[in-house]
C-alpha cells in the first residue's frame, strides 16, 4: 500500500510513537509518505524519522509559563497557512491516510472524501468511562474537530472497558542499572528559572533537566541538557525517577520501565489534566497542580512506581491495516492487551 501518514509535531510524543508504526509498515514493503505539521526540519535532529517526511505550518496553541494561552492562541492562528498546506495534498495517490492528531493531513482526506485513520491519545478521550478532567466544551470540541478521521483509535494506560489500544512505546534495552539519586527532568513549557529555584535545594539529588532554552542559573545538584533522543533515552534508563509535564508518551515509557514518575499538567489543556487524573485514579504516579519544594520534597521520598509492562503493539497494527477490517477494533485490541 501507499500511505500519507501526518504527524503532530509539537512535542516529541507523536513523532517518536509514529516513527515506531512507520518502520513496522515499512519494513512490510508499504510506501509511506510522511507530513509533520508545527515542527521545522532543524527541531528534528535526532529524532530517527525516516524519508521522505515533509514539515508543513499548521494550527497550534500558544504555551505561556506552564499553561495554554487561549487569546495568544487566537493571534498566533494561521488558518491561511493551513488551508493552503490542505489544498496542497492529493490524497488520490494514497491507498490509505492515516494520523496521529495531525489536522492537514486529517483535513485533505475528508475534504476529498479518503478513508483517514486517527491514531492517538486524545482519540481516548472521545469515549465514556476515561477519565476526564472537568467538562470543557472548547476543548471537546478541539478534540471533535482539530483532526477529524473516520476511525478514531484512542491509545491510553488502561483500555476502560473501551475499544483503546496500550501505548505504543520503543522497545530498551534491559542492561542499565538506575542510580537511586538521579531525577530526569523535562519540563519544556514550563520557566526554567521557577525549575531552577525549586529543586536547587534537593542538595542529595542530581536532576538533569532536558529543556529547549539555554538557563545560566547554575547549582552543583543541577544539569541542564540540550534536548537529544539518545542523551534522553540514556539518562531515562539510569534515573530512578522523572519529573514531566502530563503528556502522554514519556509518562508510559516511564511506567513500562518501572520508574517514580511526578507530572505536573500544562493548566488549561484538557489533555493534560485528564492525564493527570488518570494517573491518580489508576495508582500507578503522582500529579500536581503546581511546582513547589513541598510537592517535590515529598515525591522524592516515595517510592510508587506504576510498572505496566505493555505488549508491543505496532505489529499488531500493522497487521490489522493489512487487513483491512477497519471496523473490527474489538479484533485489534483484544490482540494488542492479551
């Protein structure tokens, strides 16, 4: 088959999950034409993404201090830049689209009446019984409409009684040994002058704090890393816990190795309270609202550990779309937890 694949790219959630699912089809002979909206070609660097890949201007929400800022949204909106990009894709030429909460990709396909696949985590939080944080009619309707597809498949922790499949997460290697006192950071909406102050005095901890921007601040207890796949994946496996912002794929890859997680989620952004929530009401981490050296002092001294050892599952997803039964979903994700 001949495949358009759209990824989000804001964030490295989507491109690492979507890479993972793009080298199972590949490697089954399938072409793949892949587009990531919200990211340029030089925030890609080691990343992994296979060719050939286009980056394309999209539809994004404006991030101030750890919270989704709605009116800069609003300003920031560039809805010509995204029609133009939509009218660009003949999806004709395609056998199959699918998208990981990519909207042109998503867009192009309805507009030209192409069967689109929806491949996602926030697909999860289109269904009854997942837990949500409070009603937001903005937000389900972001949820409804950003990327339209007409099979929505959610990804989540736990499958709720739902037809959602288990993270879809890198396989690591099993060698590493995990040092007691190193804490992974990665706050990247949040300021790193308030990250600085509150974890500047957990004087027995080493953090290394992976963030876009370049701090000057500096404390013995305390390393600032420039953002690289390898460097993370490396410093994830050694650390014994991980303070992160509640998206969706570092949490899981935290779960299935067995590591402390604390995540703090962006205000404002349903997505990430929800998350929040899930992890609580599952048991398997902690959440806060906000940052502080109380939160901090007493996450470090607890030992939860919310250890899921999920089946991989971009094979089963392959074969499912080889299949081409894509109304069967019960199929799909009875093989993908069993």
């Amino acid at each position: 088959m001949k495949i358009l694949y759209g990824i989000q790219g804001t964030g490295n959630g989507h491109i690492i999950k979507s890479s993972i699912i793009i080298k199972e089809l590949k490697k089954r002979g399938h072409e793949i034409d892949t587009i990531i909206s919200n990211r340029t070609k030089d925030n890609l660097l080691g990343m992994n993404i296979s060719e050939p890949f286009q980056c394309l201007k999209s539809l994004t929400f404006s991030v101030d201090k750890g919270a989704i800022n709605y009116i800069s949204s609003i300003k920031n909106l560039t809805f010509k830049d995204f029609l133009n990009n939509v009218k660009k894709i003949d999806t004709s030429k395609y056998d199959l689209v699918i998208s990981d909460f990519e909207p042109i990709t998503a867009w192009a396909a309805k507009i030209q009446n192409k069967k689109v696949i929806g491949i996602s985590h926030q697909n999860a939080l289109l269904y009854k019984g997942v837990p949500k944080k409070k009603r937001d009619i903005i937000a389900q309707m972001v949820l409804r409409w950003y990327c339209p597809t007409d099979i929505p498949i959610g990804i989540h922790w736990s499958h709720f009684d739902q037809p959602i499949l288990p993270p879809i997460i890198d396989e690591f290697p099993s060698d590493s040994v995990e040092e007691k006192n190193l804490i992974l950071v990665y706050l990247n909406f949040e300021d790193p002058n308030q990250i600085f102050n509150v974890l500047k005095n957990f004087k027995d901890y080493l953090f290394k704090v992976y963030c876009s921007d370049s701090p000057t601040n500096f404390s013995n207890n305390i390393r600032w890393c420039k953002i690289d796949r390898k460097k993370f994946t490396d410093d994830l496996l050694k650390a014994s816990g991980v303070i992160c912002n509640s998206g969706f794929e570092l949490p899981s890859e935290c779960f299935s190795l067995n590591k402390r997680v604390l995540v703090k989620p962006l205000s404002n952004q349903m997505e990430q309270e929800s998350n929040a929530l899930a992890i609580e009401e599952l048991n398997i981490g902690h959440a806060t609202a906000k940052l502080d050296s109380r939160v901090i002092g007493t996450w470090l001294q607890s030992d939860l550990r919310g250890y899921v050892p999920y089946k991989p599952v971009s094979e089963t997803f392959a074969e499912w779309i080889e299949s081409g039964d894509f109304n069967d979903l019960k199929s799909l994700c009875d093989a993908s937890w069993s």
